[in-house]
C-alpha cells in the first residue's frame, strides 16, 4: 500500500436524513480500495445487517460500473489510481471472506474473540438471545433470595433500602425490575462512591437541621390555630401524612403547594393554597414553614441517597454473580461484549495496562481503516470500548490509516438505550483541523413540497425555542435548510387536524369510539377512523401503486391502528415490528390456558379458560389425562400443533397469521431441548415476534422502525403524547465538584435542590432533543406525498396523563404553531377533518415511471419451521479419508504432498496446452536441477502432450476457464471449503452458463496395476461436492456439470458420473457466486487479443 493516500486522511459527515450518507461510505470504501487498500484492512460499522448489505451492494455496484466505464473508454490503467476499478473489483471478491463490513455488536464479538482468553472467556463462547438473558437472570435472583447467611441478609437490607415508599407486593418482582432498569448503568459505572455516596449526599446539603419534626409541627399548629382556627383540626389530622414524607409514595397536594412556594435564598415560604383557599402566612409563619420544607428537604435526600445505596448493593451482588456465571457457563449477552472490552482496557479486568496493550496491538495491527456508520446512534460504552483503536488511526502520522463517520444528531432517536449524539460533535471539537468536515443538506429521496413542510417546520427558530427551550435552541443551532435534489418533481404534503368527539366520528362515516368492537384498546383517538378513510378514498395505495407507511411513535398504537384498518378492510395491512402472539389473541391465550392447567391441576381459571372454550370441557378431560404424555413425545410444538388442530371450524385471516407464529414460537423453544412449562410460558408471554411486510401494503409502525427506510407514502399521527422525563436516575453534579448517580427524590424535592433540579432540567433538555429528532424522522420519509394527521386540542383544562410534565410541549404545538397562515378548509365536505397547511399536488404516478424502492427493506415471507441457528465447520473434502486417518505425519506422505504441490501450481499457470506453453515447461524441466521442481515439470509436461488429457488444456474458442479458484459452499447442510483445480465454462446465446466441466487434477503415485476403481472410489465423495457446489454457482442443474478426475502420473482422464440422489441446493447469493468468479478467464475467440481480462 502506498504511503499516502490520495483522499482526506479522516472525514467526519453531518447528512441529513435522505441526503446519501450510504452512497457516501460506499464511496469512501471504493475510494481507499482503489487507492491500493487491501479489503481486509478497513473496518466498516454499522448497525444494522441490512445497512450492511446495502453498503456491500452498493460498493459492488460502483466498482463494476467504474470497471465498466474504464473499458468503454479504454483506460486500463486506472485513470491515475493505485489500482484499476477491475482490479479493485477482483481484489474485494478474493478478500471478500476476511472483509469486516460488520454490525456493531458483531465486530465487538469478533474482538472479544481475540482476546477470549484475558477475559476468563472460552473461544467458542455463545451469544445469548434477549429471552436467555432475562432467564439467567430470574435463575440468579432466585439463586440469591434462596440464600441464607450474610449474604441473606445483605440482600435483605439492601431490598428494605430501596423499597422505602414502593407499595408493590412481590420482592423478587421488585427486584427484577430494578435490575431491569439500572443493571446496565451500574456495569458501565460500578465505582460504589458514584452511587449515593456520602460525599454526594452532604453536598445536597439544604441547610440547617431540624432536630424534632413533632415539635416544628407544634409550633406550626399554634400558628395556624391563630391564622386559620377553622383549619387547624385539618392540620392536626395530617400530623403523620406530613411527618413520615420522604419525597415518596403518598403525598398530599399541601405538601406540593407549601413545597413549590418555598425560596431557598430567603429560606421562607410564600402564599400557597390549601382546600381551595390561598393562605398567605405572616413573616413569622413563613419562617416556620420554611423550616419544614427544609425538613421534608432533608428527608428526602436521605431517604434517596438510602435507596441509592440499596440499589447499588443489589447490583453489586448481582452483577458479581452474573460475571461469574458467564465465565462459568461460557455464554455472554450483546451488551456484555463493549463493556468487558472496556473494563479490561480502563479498569484491568484482571490484567494490567500493558497486557492491555498489547491486546490492542494485535488488533490495531489488523486494521488501518475505520468508517462508522449512523454514528449519532454509538453509545459512550461502545464508543469508549474501540477509542483507543480509532484514535491511533485519526493520529496517525504516517498517512496510512484513515477515519470516516457519518451522522446526523438530528436523527438521535436512541438515547433511551444509550445512543450519545454529542459524541459525534465531541470528535469534530477534539481533532478540529485534522479531520474534514463536511455538511449534506440535499435529499434525493423525498420531493420539494415534503422538503417545504420539513422546513417550515424545523426552519422556525423562534417557534422551537418558545416551546422547547434550551434543546430548541440547540436544533435551531445545527440546522440547515434542506433542499430537493427532484425539483420540478412536484410532490404533496399537509397537515390535517381531526375534531373530538361524536360529530367527528359521524363526520368521517365510523364506529363511535365508545362503541368500538370488543378488543379495541380503550384509549382510541378521533384519529382512527379518519386514518381508514383517508387510506381508502385519498391515498389509494395499491390503486395507485405506492408503498405506504403509517408511522406512530409507540407499539400500542401501532397494533390498535392496525386493527382498525384491517377492519375498515382498506386493504393489505400489514404491522412492521415486534408482537407478542401468545398473548396478544385467543389462540395463544387458549394455549398458556392449557398449559398451565396441565402444570397447576389446582388453577381454577386455567380450567374455566378450556371449559369456556370451543374445544370444551370433554377436551380438558382428555387433556388431563393426555397431556404429559404429548408433551414429552413431541414437545411444545406437538402440543400446540394438537390444540390448534382440534378447534372446529376454520380461522379468519388474522387467526391462521397468529397461528403459523404460535407454531414457529414453539418449533423455536423445542430447539433448546427444554420441557420445562414454567419456563415456556414465559417464554410465550414474553418473546416478541417481528411481523414481514409485502410491498405495496399499508405497513404500520413506530418511528424508530422507519429510521433509514423510505416510502412513497407517508402519513405520520401520535402527535398529542406529552412528554414523560425519564429521570428515575439522575446523573448529579453538585456546587462543590462532587458527581455521582442519585434515585430521583419526588418532583418537589429535586425543584428546591438546586443540583437535582440541574440534573432533573438536563434530563428534560435532552428528552425534548430527542422528541424532535423522532419528528424529524417520520417527516422525512415521504418520497412523493406526506400526510401529518393530528387530533385538534380538546376544549377547557385536560389533566395531564400520568406520569406526563403539566404544561410540556407535544408535537402537535410545534405543528401548530409553525404550520399556519394559509387557508383553513375541511378534507371532506362538511367533514370536522380541516387541512391547515398544504403544499403541491396529489398525482398518480406516469405510466413507466419507476417508484424507487431502494431504501425498502428486503423481505422474507415468515418460515413455518425457521432455520436452526448451528455452528458449521468448515470440510475440506480434497483431502483423502485414508490420509486423514492414518498417514498425516508419515515422511513419505509429506514429500508427496509437496510434490502434488508443485504439480498443481504448475497446472493452475497452464491456460492453454498449446505449443508455447509446452516450450516453457520444457526449458525449465532442462534448466532445473534433479528433484521435485524437475519432476514436476516433467509430469505437468507428460500430462498436457499425452492423447487423453491433451483436450483439457485445449478448450474451445470462447469457453471460460477458472484456474485454482478457491471457494466455499453450503452443500446439503456442509460448509465446503475447497479450490476448483479447472473449469470450463460454456456460455449460451445469453452469456450466462449453459454447461460447464469440472477437471481435477490428482498425483497419486500408485500405479496403473491398481485399478481405476480405487482411485474413483477414494474421490467420489469430494468430487461429488465439488460438483453441487459449482452447480450452486452458476445456478445450473447438476447434470449439466460434466466432473472428470485428471490422473496426473499415469495421464488418465477418467469421468466421474453424478450420484442419482444428489441434487443442486438451488441458486446461492450473488456475493458468493462473485467470489468464485473473481479473476476468471475467458479462451479468446478469433480477432480477440490472448491474455485480455473480461468482466
């Protein structure tokens, strides 16, 4: 490789959503090869294997049109390139097997698997799915709460600190969610001073303490006695509501209201209501209930800063047992890899720095190339886990590493599991003037009047700032006005508000929703029915072809509109995502009933499920008496495939979709062995199921589903949700420099602590940021039409939903805020739906007009029974059973094998027998002293003169020839790892293979007197292989495939007839027949110069 490169050495992208940052990396990939780069030595990030496969798709693309190109114009030199795009292309193909184009959680596995060995890993360690982690889990927790001793009763106090003020009932379920919730925030922060330390509580500090509440509450009565005698029996009777507050569980609106007049520089309390009348306190009385907020105050630290310390020793406790338990059991979860690579790097993780090191060097000595993608969405934890890598490439001096990343902070929607967006500003600040940044703001997915309504939107700077604040301000700071790269290709977009109530629901010809159909989630919106109706009469998907997509921002909504639609039979409807099928309908409910019944013959209700049931009670006697007999037979998948068997009559749609997955779901549990119902109950209540689409349905999803998909159809809704901070821990950072993590006290607590309410206001900021960013997303699908449908704000006060902020933006204020000025008209008629913005025309798409669909998923149809994930060892067949077993280590056979050796080097140098070729190999076998060099060029010669073989190495005019060409294959559930010796390949009047023959070449040294028969006999089988696989290749039948075995020592051709049951495994992935095909040649007809190289 060059010593400098001819592109930016590191380059940081800010693309905004459809503006090409694939196309980018693809680019970038192409670049460096090009440049003279070995495949092997770039890393490329993303995070999803479909991203994966698009790069990998689009880097091929450019390369064979860039080769392509260069032969049109008959440049063969590469242009002024390191390397010539067909070169390039050959070189990606060889080293196709050793490219690291990978997802995040892949590539972090791939490095624990180097250093397996530091971190107290086996090196065929196992990744557990999400269902077998929550399992090890439950197992560990009730490992610990079975315990005894010391460490009984460490849990014990740990479970009485941390459940002061939760009035749950179950313990162990308690803890569960705990663990749930922070285990992987005490695993990336175990340092135990972190958590509630005592440091960290004196620094919340309030002020002076006080002594004795019961007298503070005497002194208090007095007062009030004198203020407000018809209130002071009141005050008397919330005597021990008030003194036992501890800024959780019960609290009475007198405490929030004398808590929120409290000013903390004066240290008194103003005017504040109690039963519906304002008491405004004297000076000496604000004094006294100054005095107990401070109190409250105090309690409330204490009492957080004592749950805190509970949590932290739970999962203290836990974790060591579960870092044991995954060394013991040899198993780790996705998120396990980033954070032991990071412990073992920053914290020893048993070894030292320099071990460290030297770990790091290996690695880094393998790679001189990092591109990440999507790296907005990089969590601190990963990030920190391959800094150390990355940075010695942007610091590289030597010109011969390189750094790419492209994001865009605007797309942040997965902070919630960790993803850090102000990494990527972080990198741009650290290394300003050593890396090129560079900004895209030109979409080429979505047309100008989608683009027009995305910033009126985002473009108004005073809008966001008004209502969202200090994370509006940031927006507005990092925007830039987007443009089309379609202009003059029109498109459509507006914003529709739906009335409330049943003059709404008349209005758009629905079911009211007080009389929806039994199943429908409670809490529908107006939204729902005119969604229907603005699918079926304005939309028109599959009228008009277009792909369409309803985004919503939770699950809940995505399945109850699903449903509505499937009802108002609109069309196609198809749910994108994760649902839960054993229990989100009768038939799974019908068979947990059935299970549980037979596992708890005392449950009543299981009973009565089966009684009420089709099948009955006749059914639930059998199965009483049956039905451990067919589990242990035919496991859970027998036991399902009989129940749903024996229901009478036929299942509507949805029902035979529900129950093909209830079948896969329990084919899927069958494949780990188990027979315990406990445990495959759980598994069918919890263990979700993604759902296929097929193009052009109506597709209903979240947001974070969409991200990186396009369609030409949008309508995004879910627009009223207020926002709910999640604070439960607040990262704090008190006046005195002291940090740490801190269980957040009450509302009223942490707004008169100054740190808290800090912490409480950053976490707010940053889910304000992000609820923009989920915005941003949705608008930004659209190709050609967007539709943003909103529920009109319901008229007087409306209490905010639980756990909502009183008085919080939604996104239907920015909409309606910033989508104004224009005229007001109803969608239908006399319709309550009014469109309140609109921009461009509906149209039809040309006939012949292609609809893009390349940012589509690719689907599969849902598998009845789905592949078994198993480890495939790779077989390498060429070598003999007789070898294999007995003469690997014999001198006799070494010296053999580099004999053959040198006679199949020489071979694979043979591309035509013809006389030139023959003079060659005569004057080196005169040349060469005696020995194997001799001898093997004498053989190779002997080979190509002799009458049989002389036509292996004369091929027709235009066939053509593979020479050594190494491959790999699945063949009948084998992973085949071998090398072609020599094939012919006969192209048909269409260029693609229509027959092909296969040659190998052998150099066993037995003589003729032994026989044919045991020379066929020993390579049958591989030839066998070799021959499907190659089948595979070229998608031809075998029998097309003509196998011969070359004997090289006794110049025999002998065919190698196909065995009656083999058959071709079908078509295999273009990547994989590309490998193969890597540097093949072509014999050159009449008027072709010899030696060409062809595409």
């Amino acid at each position: 490789m060059r010593r400098g490169l001819p592109i930016a050495r590191c380059c940081l992208i800010r693309a905004s959503a459809g503006t090409g940052k694939t196309e980018a990396l693809a680019k970038r990939i192409v670049d460096l090869l090009r440049s003279g780069v070995d495949p092997h030595r770039i890393v490329a990030v993303t995070f999803t294997r479909k991203a994966a496969a698009e790069i990998l798709d689009r880097v091929l693309r450019k390369l064979i049109e860039q080769a392509e190109a260069d032969a049109e114009r008959g440049a063969a030199d590469g242009g002024g390139r390191a390397r010539s795009a067909l070169a390039s292309l050959q070189v990606f193909l060889a080293d196709l097997p050793r490219l690291h184009l990978r997802t995040i959680d892949s590539l972090f596995q791939r490095i624990v698997r180097v250093c397996s060995m530091e971190l107290g890993l086996p090196e065929d360690f196992e990744v557990m799915d999400e269902f077998e982690a929550r399992e090890l889990r439950r197992w560990l927790l009730s490992r610990m709460f079975a315990e005894n001793g010391s460490a009984g009763e460490r849990l014990a106090e740990a479970m009485r600190r941390l459940r002061w003020g939760d009035d749950g009932k179950s313990i162990r379920s308690a803890a569960d969610r705990w663990i749930a919730r922070f285990g992987d925030a005490f695993a990336d922060e175990p340092e135990r001073e972190r958590w509630g330390g005592e440091a960290l509580c004196r620094s919340l500090d309030p002020g002076p303490p006080e002594e004795d509440g019961g007298e503070l509450w005497e002194e208090i009565g007095r007062k009030l006695r004198i203020l407000e005698p018809a209130r002071a029996e009141a005050w008397e009777k919330l005597r021990p509501l008030l003194l036992a507050y501890r800024g959780y569980g019960p609290e009475d609106r007198v405490i929030r209201n004398i808590v929120e007049s409290y000013d903390p520089a004066s240290g008194c309390c103003g005017a504040f209501y109690w039963q519906r009348k304002k008491i405004v306190p004297d000076p000496e009385a604000a004094l006294l209930f100054g005095r107990l907020v401070r109190f409250w105050l105090r309690n409330g630290i204490e009492a957080a800063c004592r749950r805190t310390r509970g949590l932290l020793s739970l999962l203290a406790d836990f974790q060591a047992r579960y870092r044991h338990a995954l060394r013991r059991q040899g198993r780790i979860a996705f998120d396990d890899a980033p954070r032991l690579l990071r412990q073992l790097g920053a914290r020893g993780g048993g070894m030292d720095r320099d071990d460290w090191l030297r770990v790091a060097y290996r690695l880094d000595s393998q790679w001189d190339h990092w591109l990440f993608d999507e790296f907005q969405d990089t969590s601190r934890a990963q990030w920190q886990a391959l800094q150390l890598l990355v940075e010695e490439a942007i610091q590289s001096t030597e010109g011969t590493k390189t750094f790419f990343c492209v994001g865009d902070g605007k797309q942040s929607i997965y902070g919630w599991r960790g993803g850090d967006r102000l990494l990527l500003e972080e990198i741009a600040s650290r290394y300003a003037g050593g890396i090129e940044v560079e900004r895209l703001a030109v979409s080429y997915r979505s047309r100008p009047a989608v683009i027009e309504l995305v910033n009126t939107v985002f473009g108004d700077k005073a809008a966001l700032e008004e209502l969202y604040g200090k994370a509006g301000a940031s927006w507005a700071e990092g925007w830039d006005r987007h443009s089309s790269a379609l202009e003059g290709a029109g498109g459509y977009s507006c914003y529709l508000e739906v009335g409330t109530g049943l003059e709404a629901s008349a209005a758009t010809g629905t079911v009211p929703e007080g009389e929806a159909e039994e199943g429908e989630e409670a809490s529908a919106s107006a939204v729902d029915g005119v969604l229907a109706r603005l699918v079926r009469e304005v939309i028109r998907p599959a009228e008009r072809r277009l792909s369409c997509a309803v985004l919503v921002q939770t699950n809940s909504w995505a399945r109850r509109l699903a449903d509505r639609l499937r009802r108002e039979k609109v069309g196609s409807i198809f749910l994108e995502g994760e649902v839960f099928p054993g229990a989100d309908n009768q038939l799974g409910r019908l068979v947990a009933a059935a299970l549980q019944s037979l596992a708890h013959p005392a449950d009543t209700l299981a009973k009565g499920w089966l009684d009420a049931s089709p099948l009955g009670d006749r059914f639930r006697r059998e199965w009483e008496e049956t039905g451990w007999r067919l589990l242990h037979e035919k496991g859970f998948s027998g036991v399902v495939a009989e129940i749903l068997g024996r229901l009478p009559g036929k299942l509507d749609e949805f029902g035979q979709q529900r129950a093909g997955l209830l079948r896969e779901m329990a084919c899927r549990f069958d494949r780990t062995g188990s027979r315990d119902v406990e445990r495959f109950l759980r598994f069918w209540r919890e263990q979700p199921v993604r759902l296929s689409e097929t193009t052009g349905s109506v597709q209903v999803m979240t947001v974070h589903k969409a991200k990186g998909l396009g369609f030409d159809v949008v309508v995004v809704t879910e627009l009223e949700r207020s926002l709910s901070v999640r604070a439960d821990l607040l990262e704090v950072e008190s006046a005195g420099g002291v940090a740490g993590r801190l269980l957040s006290p009450g509302k009223a607590v942490v707004a008169k602590i100054p740190a808290l309410a800090a912490a409480w206001a950053k976490a707010r900021e940053k889910e304000l940021f992000e609820r923009l960013c989920v915005l941003y997303v949705a608008l930004t699908r659209a190709r050609r039409e967007l539709y943003v449908l909103a529920e009109a704000p319901r008229a007087g006060r409306r209490r905010s939903p639980e756990g909502a902020e009183p008085g919080a933006p939604t996104l239907r204020d920015l909409l309606r805020r910033t989508l104004r000025g224009g005229e007001v008209r109803p969608l239908w008629g006399e319709s309550n739906v009014e469109i309140r913005f609109e921009r461009g025309v509906r149209s039809d798409p040309e006939r012949g007009e292609r609809i893009s669909r390349e940012e589509e998923p690719g689907r599969v149809g849902p598998l009845l029974f789905p592949p078994r994930s198993v480890r495939l060892t790779p077989v390498a067949p060429s070598r003999s059973e007789e070898e294999t077993a007995a003469g690997a280590w014999i001198a006799a056979r070494a010296a053999a094998r580099e004999w053959g050796s040198r006679v199949h080097e020489r071979l694979a140098g043979v591309e035509r027998g013809d006389e030139p070729t023959r003079e060659a190999l005569r004057r080196e076998a005169r040349a060469a002293p005696d020995g194997p060099a001799k001898q093997a060029a004498l053989a190779v010669l002997s080979c190509i003169e002799s009458e049989e073989c002389r036509a292996v190495f004369l091929p027709p005019a235009g066939t053509i020839v593979w020479r050594e060409r190494p491959f790999e294959a699945l063949v009948s559930g084998r992973w085949i790892s071998g090398i072609f010796d020599r094939v012919h390949l006969f192209p048909g009047s269409d260029g693609s293979p229509a027959g092909a023959t296969l040659y190998e070449f052998k150099t066993d040294g037995e003589g003729a007197e032994c026989g044919e028969g045991r020379l066929l006999a020993r390579y049958r089988e591989q030839i066998g292989l070799y021959r499907t696989a190659l089948a595979q290749m070229i998608s031809l039948p075998v029998d097309r495939v003509r196998a011969f075995l070359v004997w090289v020592v006794s110049r025999r051709l002998l065919e190698v007839q196909p065995e009656p049951a083999r058959e071709s495994e079908g078509p295999i992935p273009a990547a994989q027949r590309y490998q193969a095909c890597q540097t093949t040649r072509r014999v050159p007809s009449a008027g072709e110069e010899a030696g060409s190289p062809r595409l």
